[in-house]
C-alpha cells in the first residue's frame, strides 16, 4: 500500500508539474483593446476640468487590427459612432458629447475584453469653435 500512494504521489506531481510548465510556456494573448483616451478638443476652462456638457470630443481607441468595438458611458452621453471596427492600423475614433456633469467611465468593449477612460466632465457652454467649461 505505501508503494502505490508513493506511485500516485510521483504521477500527481508529474502531472502538476507538467501543467505549471504549459502554462507557463503558453504565449500571453494579446489584448484586443489596449487603450482608450479622450482628447480635450477645444475646451477652455473657467474654474472647470478639460471637458463639459454638451461639447464634443474625440474618443480614440486602439487594439488588435479589425477588432470590432462598442462604445459605452456609465453616464449620459452620446457617440457619433457607438460601434466600429479599428481597421487595419488597429486605430478607430469617435465623438462623445457628455450631457451630464460627473465622473464618466468610457469604456471600449470587446468579445475579448475592455479599457476605461475616466473623465470628469463640469458645465459646458458649446460656442461651436470652443467649449467654455466652468466649476
């Protein structure tokens, strides 16, 4: 009996072995969204942060090459485009107009994961040409 607990011990650590040495030799997936940014525009700050209601801005996503992407704001907004692909250079855009005050979490969604923006956004008065933000 000690033999075969012995032999079952030896497998189990052979196999666990094994299974660490796969794993450990697997090539890391690359992620299909590596960044989400939002450009500032034109915004010109009184006493607010770089973004306000109702202007716009330039979401920029990047990740795998013709990965397809779905826009999404834990707030209110809206987006020009709300899904598209990167194409090839693995780059797409985007406008967002926020149209509440708050902290807004932009994500860029995949079947194969996400990325986040965070961004506060203060009172905006959109002059057309410029975005006067104000505390």
């Amino acid at each position: 009996m000690i033999r075969s607990r012995k032999s079952a011990l030896t497998a189990f650590t052979t196999f666990a072995a094994a299974a660490a040495a796969l794993v450990l030799a697997a090539p890391q997936a690359s992620a299909y969204v590596t960044s989400v940014s939002v450009s500032s525009g034109s915004s010109i700050g009184l006493g607010g942060g770089g973004y306000g209601t109702n202007c716009s801005y330039t979401v920029t996503v990047n990740g795998s090459p013709y990965e397809y992407v779905w826009l999404y704001d834990s707030n209110t907004a809206t987006f020009g485009q709300q899904q598209f692909s990167l194409g090839s250079g693995g780059t797409g855009t985007s406008s967002w107009t926020p149209t509440s005050t708050g902290v807004h979490y932009i994500q860029a969604w995949t079947y194969n994961g996400s990325q986040w923006a965070l961004v506060t956004v203060s009172t905006g008065l959109n002059l057309g040409s410029a975005c006067v933000v104000t505390g």
